[in-house]
C-alpha cells in the first residue's frame, strides 16, 4: 500500500512486527561460526581474568623444588605440561589472561579518552585548527607504536603499565583519525543542522547526536586494535620491557621458553603462543564480524540517507496585522576561497515578515536561498561570514547575537522544518526524545511533562496512537508521518516564525498536499509567520502571500503572488513561470532555462543571469544592475521600465490557486 493511500485515513497501518536492531545484531552474530567461538573464547578469557582460580589448576608461580617434573610434556596433572622451574603452563596460561586484559584496559582507556574528544572537537570545528590537529596527529601515527611504548618506558620506569601507557598514546591517533571522519560526515547530516536549529549546544549535540552514531565504529575499530594491543604487549614482555620476568604472563612465558623449546619441544612454547594466536585472531574475527552485523543494517536505513537541502511549505492565510517578525537588510555573506579572492555568497539581500504570513522563496538550486534562511538564524557554515547587513527578530537586533544567545531563540522562536523528514531525526534516538529535547531544554520542562506535551503535538499533527509512537525509533515511520514528527519538533515550543525549508518535495503529491493544508490550518491557529523555501512555483501559489525571486546570491523580485504570476517584473522570474508544467500549452517540450547557475567564483560581470536571459542587452554584461523599489516591491534589472519592455503577460494557464 502506497504511503498516499495510507495518510488520508490517518489509520496509518502499523508495519508488521519487525525485529529490533539490536535483536538483528544478536541473530547475526550467533549465526557466524567465526563470532561464535569469537565469543566462546572471549568468555573463557573474561573468567580466567576475574576468576582464575576457577579454571586454573595449580598455583601459577609454584615452582617445583624436587626438580623432577621439568620440561615436561601434557600429563593428566599438568594439562600443557611444565615450563623449566616445574611451573603449570595450563595455569599460567590462564592466569595470563588477567595480564592481556589489563594491557587493554589501560591502552584502550587512554587510546579512547584521548582520540575520541580530540576527534570529535577536531572533526566539528574544521577550517584551520582541523588541518593542525590532522598534521600532528599523522605525524603521531606514522611513528612505530613500539617506539613510543619504549619511549614512555625510557622516561617513567619498565613495567607492563607504563609500556600500555606508552601504546595507548600511539594509538589514539587511530581514534582521532576515526572520530573525526565520522564527526565530519555527520554534522552535514539534516538532523544535526535540525539540532542546531532547535538551540541545542554544541557539547550536547557532539554527546548526543555524533557520538552515538560513532558508537558501532568505535566498537569495531576497539575490537581490531584490542588484538594489536595484546600482541605489542607480549613483544614487549618477550623483550623484558613490559611485564616482570616471574609473571605468568603470555609473552613473558614465551621469553622464558624461547632458550629451551628446541631441546625440550615445542610444548615449551605451545600454550603461551597458542593463548596468544587464539586471542588475536578472536579479536579480529570479532571486529569483523561485528562490522557485518552493523553494516548490513546501516546500508538500509536513515544513517545512509544523503543529505539534501531543500524548500517549502505554506498557509492559505493572508498576512493580518503588521507585527513584523523578522527583517533582514542589505546581507552579505562571503567564503574565503582556497584559490583567490573571496567568494560573495549572498549579496544585499533584504526582506521581512510578519505574523500570520507565508513568505514564498523560490529560486534554482544554487541561488542562495538555503544560505539567506541560514546566515539570517547565525548559522552561517564556516569558514563563511556575514560582512554587511543587518538582521532584526521579534524587534531585537540580532546581527551580532552570539551562539549562546541565538541557542535561547532557535528552536523556541523559531522552528525549522526541512526536505527529508526522516534525515532529519537522529536514528539512534527514539521518536519520543527527539519532541521532548527542545521541551526540557527551551521551556524547563520535567521529563513528564514534555512526554506529556510531546503527546499532545504528535496529536495536534494527526500521527495516529501518539503515545505508542513515540517509544519508536525513526525507521519505524513513513516518509509522511516523518515529517509530521518533523513538524511537531519545530512547533515544540511555539515558535513565531518556521522555515520550511522544500517540507514537501520528498513527499508524494498527496502527502505533500496534507503536509501544506496541516501547516496552513497550523499557522491560522497560531498566527506564525512563514518563510516556505522552494524551487516550485506550484506550492508558492498554493501557499504563500508574498514571494521573494532569488538568483546568484541577490534578491531579483519581491511581490504578492498575484503580482508575480501575473506581472512578472524580473525576466528570471518570468522564465521560471514559463518552466512550470502548468503553463504549458501541451504542444512540443516544455520550457526550460538555458543553462546553469554560475559558480560564486564565477559570477559574471554586471547582471548575474545576464548570460542565461533572453532579454540582455550590451549593458547588461557590463552594469551591475541596482536594486529598484517599485511601490512596496523591489525589482534587479536594468530594463525594467523601459518603453516597450513588457513581462506582464501571464502566460497561458497560468492561476493562482488560492
Ligand atoms: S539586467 Fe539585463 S540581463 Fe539582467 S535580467 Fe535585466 S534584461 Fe536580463
């Protein structure tokens, strides 16, 4: 059954009964031969480590005074035979145990505490310092790892720990390098830009939205270099730097063999170096078999989900009142370039909106409206910056608002909603969490509380059984009920202004059609005001009041959807009105503008879509032209009102729909 088919009923269906991700990862594992005695070996290890004296025989240390069971072979008292004091190798085997996990412990403590922050901060502040930490690190790692345990040794005193202390340095360097390309790939993601929306601190989101979902990289990169470690360890107990010459441990009984198994036979260095073969490869088999497991989940779900930025949504109301919400004026945005000169993003953009009305933003991909939304909430990605403009909220001039000020605003006062509604919500994180994070964090709520509220919303959005749904995680959800989610979390604290940023577009036509009539209905109710971010003139005629044309970072044309459709001013406008299916007379192939939008590196001189219109003239590639106030609207082009220069023919089919 199509989604389309199942909304309208909002009897949403519920998807059969599937197992849990982590219910899928246990019957994985138990299924490959390899992991399971991965697993078997793994537990007889962890009992001879916390309770030796389970397993083992004979006392480790106790030497055999009357000289006569040396060197021996397997026996029925001695299971792997006696080392050259008369010592039980079965015992001491197990015994060394405790000693390969210690040597884990402390490296993967240190390994872990180090990489991963270092990784996270890395990974989420970029630019330059990311590049500085990068180089010293691979600096770090190109070093043998036994050189620097040996360099640790040299400085404190030679014993196993400081020898770990010395491999857990080496290796965080492979965390750092881990975390941080996962760090990287997830703040593009949508839900940890929707995170930064809401006003969640950075600190929060790297501890609540990155590291989880670093969590099943870690486990497996932990389970491969835990193998490394206990090899490096018993190197450096062979080589009488690592643990004392009496200890049962692994490669300390290989050094004390290693002058007598060619006289005595191989059963001198069989049970250390078989403890030792086995627990590496089991590590090993473990991490890859762990990867398996995960991996198989993460090619079909949400983490996989690439990021798009998007557009739209809409009321049917018209602007009441004149309580202005947000104004932007004359905004610059530049990016430094790696090449040359800085590029300009988005220049002397200007705009507002008051409550209960739905401003409509349309433009191509690449011409600045995602940038304009982003830049005017304090979010403009680094290493971009705002260079002129100003930006006034609820009355308050917020230009130069720092991050913890704007943490306060964004997600209370201003809600987001974005294209993919399932990108859009952390997959290792319930539904429920997800409503009630910005509850306890923007209105002080109690964990009751919020649930109660987060109820209440996914009810005002129509999700069918709110309170079952929200113990779900998100692949559980339809793309539909999705972004009604989506929609609850921007509504949480009752924002005055929500961007909907293309809300719809991953819909199918009549989910898209509720999607717009429920933020409509919404809107009326609650008398917010609107920026709806599309590239379809369809769901602005639908939905908006007024429209704001962007093309190559610049405001072209402002106006009533009225005015727009039917007096185009601006000849981008007039040639995206001419692309819609709509205005399209059935015969031949339908309209479309010649080229592309120009790289902002490449801008061209004079009138940015100069190339692409039909209407340039000499002057055009030469005169950049200014911004013109025509009645309450602003017009870019320099033949606007010259004699004979008309684009207010609507073109055929063309109506406005609300
Ligand atoms: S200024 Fe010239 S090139 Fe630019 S939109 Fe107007 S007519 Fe076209």
């Amino acid at each position: 059954m199509s989604e389309s088919e199942l909304e309208p009923t909002i009897e949403e269906t519920p998807p059969p009964k599937a197992d849990s991700p982590r219910q899928r990862f246990w019957k994985r594992m138990v299924r490959n031969p390899l992991a399971l005695f991965s697993m078997v070996w793994f537990v007889i290890l962890i009992v001879s480590w916390v309770w030796p004296e389970l397993l083992a025989t004979h006392d480790p240390f106790k030497q055999d005074v009357t000289l006569q069971r040396l060197f021996e072979g397997p026996s029925g008292d001695h299971w792997l035979g006696t080392d050259g004091l008369g010592r039980d190798h079965y015992s001491r085997v197990v015994f060394g145990a405790g000693f390969a996990f210690r040597s884990i412990f402390i490296a993967m403590t240190i390994a872990i505490g180090i990489g991963v922050p270092i990784g996270l901060f890395s990974g989420w502040r970029g630019g330059r310092i990311d590049r500085a930490i990068m180089w010293v690190n691979d600096v770090l790692f190109s070093l043998p790892i036994i050189l620097l345990a040996m360099a640790v040794i040299i400085i404190l005193t030679p014993s196993l720990t400081n020898a770990m202390i010395g491999v857990g340095i080496a290796m965080a360097t492979r965390f750092v390098r881990l975390t941080r390309g996962v760090t990287l790939a997830e703040k593009e993601e949508l839900y940890v830009d929707a995170a930064r929306i809401t006003g969640i601190s950075v600190p929060r989101i790297l501890a609540r939205y990155i590291a989880p979902n670093l969590l099943p990289s870690l486990i497996v990169q932990a389970a491969i270099i835990s193998g490394a470690i206990i090899l490096i360890g018993a190197t450096l107990s062979f080589l009488g730097i690592g643990a004392s010459l009496d200890d049962p441990d692994w490669g300390v009984m290989l050094n004390r063999a290693r002058p007598d198994f060619r006289r005595e036979g191989i059963w001198q260095i069989m049970p250390s170096g078989g403890a030792l073969v086995l627990t590496v490869l089991a590590f090993n088999l473990l991490g890859d078999a762990i990867r398996d497991a995960i991996g198989r989940d993460a090619s079909s779900n949400a983490l996989t989900i690439t990021k798009r930025v998007s557009v739209a949504a809409a009321s049917t109301s018209h602007a009441e009142g004149d309580d202005l919400v947000i104004s932007v004026r004359d905004m610059d945005v530049e990016f430094p370039s790696a090449k040359g000169p800085v590029s300009e993003i988005l220049n002397g953009v200007s705009f507002e909106v008051r409550a209960g009305e739905t401003l409509g933003v349309v433009g191509e991909s690449g011409s600045g409206k995602s940038m304009t939304m982003l830049s005017a909430l304090g979010l403009t990605p680094a290493p971009g910056r705002m260079t002129r403009g100003s930006v006034n909220f609820l009355g308050e001039d917020v230009t130069n608002l720092t991050e913890k000020a704007w943490q306060s605003i964004r997600g209370k006062e201003v809600g987001v909603i974005f294209q993919e509604p399932i990108a859009v919500l952390n997959p290792a994180m319930k539904v429920g969490a997800q409503i009630m994070e910005p509850l306890r964090i923007h209105m002080g709520m109690s964990k009751a509380e919020a649930r109660t509220r987060a109820v209440e919303l996914l009810t005002e959005v129509r999700v069918p059984d709110p309170a079952r749904r929200l113990d779900q995680y998100p692949h559980e959800f339809s793309g539909g009920m999705a972004q009604r989610v989506g929609i609850a979390m921007a509504l949480a604290c009752e924002p005055k202004l929500l961007i909907a940023d293309e809300p719809s577009t991953a819909l199918d036509v009549t989910v898209q059609g509720q999607i717009l009539d429920l933020l409509a209905e919404i809107q009326t109710r609650r008398n917010m005001a609107i920026i709806l971010i599309t590239h379809d003139l369809g769901v602005i005629a639908e939905a908006a009041d007024r429209v704001l044309v962007m093309y190559g970072g610049q405001v072209m044309e402002t106006g009533s959807v009225e005015d727009v459709f039917f007096r185009p001013k601006h000849p981008y406008t007039k040639a995206l009105l001419d692309t819609m299916p709509q205005n399209h007379s059935g015969d031949g192939e339908l309209a479309v503008i010649a080229g592309i939008v120009p790289q902002p590196t490449a801008w061209p001189t004079g009138c940015r879509f100069a190339p692409r219109c039909v209407h340039a003239t000499d002057s055009c590639t030469s005169t950049m032209p200014p911004l013109l106030t025509v009645n309450t609207d602003v017009v870019r082009c320099l033949r606007h009102g010259e004699e004979g220069f008309d684009l207010a023919q609507p073109a055929s089919g063309t109506e406005v729909l609300s």
